[in-house]
C-alpha cells in the first residue's frame, strides 16, 4: 500500500515520463474517474470511468506525448491529508517535445492514497516544436 499521496504521485510521474501504462494503472482505484481535455480542440472533455476505460483513456493520452525529452515541470503542490481523508494534487507542466506548451493534472486520491479522480487539461500545437 501507498503510504502517502506523494509517494502516490512520484510513482505516477515516474511512469508517465517512462509511458509504462501498467504503473501508471497501478496509482488509481478500480473505480477512478479520468477525465481528460486538449484545450487547443474543440472536442470537449473526455471522462473514462472504471480501470479499464482509466486504461484505454491512459494509452489515448500517452500516444500524444510520444517524446518526453523536453518535460518540465513547472509547479507541484501535494497536500496530504489523515489516513482516512482525501488528499490532492495539481501539478502544472509542460512538454515542448511532445507540442504540449502547458498542461495541469489535478487528483484526488482516496484515502488508500490512490487516485480516485484525475482531470488532464492540456494545450497541444497540431506538431512538435
């Protein structure tokens, strides 16, 4: 088990910056809720619910950031909460690598410190510069 919602979220940055859907997986509960949005399109917001649309919501997203040599992270903030309560965490990044000029993660975990929903808003140019 997770002991913190930080070491939740070093797990889940390690993953995204290696693609590895499977560790990603590992950071939400079955019954999580993803919701993610490319604010260049006009497309709205895509939600997936439960760990296999949370999968297949996941593989959609990291063929978007193919290259992640350029990632920055721009701001983090992680507050803990009691075992028993809900943390958070929002975290505003960028991947110029990959087109994405800015990008925010906002999570709330459960109180296992998994993620229990997780909204992607990003902006990403039709290609990479």
């Amino acid at each position: 088990m997770t002991e913190s919602a930080k070491m939740m979220w070093d797990r889940y940055l390690e993953g995204l910056c290696s693609t590895d859907t499977d560790m990603l997986l590992q950071c939400y509960e079955p019954t999580a809720t993803l919701r993610i949005s490319n604010l260049a399109t006009a497309s709205g917001i895509s939600t997936y619910t439960g760990i296999e649309q949370v999968a297949e919501g996941i593989k959609t997203f990291l063929k978007c950031i193919k290259d992640m040599s350029s990632f920055t992270m721009h701001s983090e903030l992680v507050e803990e909460a009691a075992i028993g309560d809900r943390s958070h965490i929002f975290v505003s990044w960028s991947c110029a690598s990959s087109g994405i000029s800015e990008a925010t993660d906002t999570i709330i975990t459960s109180n296992q410190f998994k993620i229990l929903s997780h909204c992607i808003s990003y902006f990403q140019s039709s290609s990479p510069t």
